[in-house]
C-alpha cells in the first residue's frame, strides 16, 4: 500500500481552520513532525488527521498553545499503550488454553487486591 503524501497547500486546502502560520506552529512545537522530500515538506494521512484533531483541541475545546504539546504527548501515549494491550491480548490467544485460564486468574487475583 503506498503512502499518499500531501504538500504544505495540500493540507492548509484540506483542513478548514488550518492556516499556514498554524501549521507552523505545530511544527514548531513538535505536535506534528512531518517528513521531508527533498527540500519540501510533506504529510502523510495520519498527519492530516493529526492536523485536524489539533485544531479541534484549539478551537472548540480551547487548549491553549502551550498546552497542546503536553496533551498530544498524552495521547501519544495512551494510543501507545492501547497498541501495547492489543498485542500483549493476541499474545495471551495464542497460549494453551490452561495457560489463559491461568492468566485470567490471576488477572482477577490482582483487581481483588
């Protein structure tokens, strides 16, 4: 599957509220790091829908500037330790069934305390 990659007008074209001197400013504060071809900058998808959710955050739930770098960090996280789950649950499938019954006691063991 190949990558789509989209220029600087691209985005700005694509994104209602984005403006380039916003764009910047993302960039600037590591809330998005897009790659380089070249000597041009360019987005993928995921950057695009990154680019959105960070206007949504700024406009409509009023996270100021400085703050946007903090909570993209959270989230970054969150969907890295989501990620983590999946593959840790796949993990736990694949075992013998005796051995995810085992996992599932003591799983109930440590939310009893």
């Amino acid at each position: 599957m190949k990558t789509i990659r989209y220029t600087e007008e691209q985005v700005i074209e694509a994104v209602g509220p984005l403006t380039r001197t916003r764009l910047h400013r993302f960039v600037e504060a590591e809330c998005l790091m897009p790659a380089r071809d070249g000597g041009e900058v360019v987005f993928t998808d995921a950057d695009v829908a990154r680019i959105e959710l960070l206007c949504e955050l700024r406009d409509d739930l009023d996270i100021g500037d400085e703050a946007l770098p903090v909570v993209m960090n959270l989230l970054d996280q969150v969907h890295g330790l989501r990620r983590e789950l999946r593959r840790m649950a796949l993990a736990i499938e694949r075992q013998p069934a005796e051995v995810r019954a085992e996992v599932l006691r003591t799983r109930q063991e440590l939310e009893e305390g």
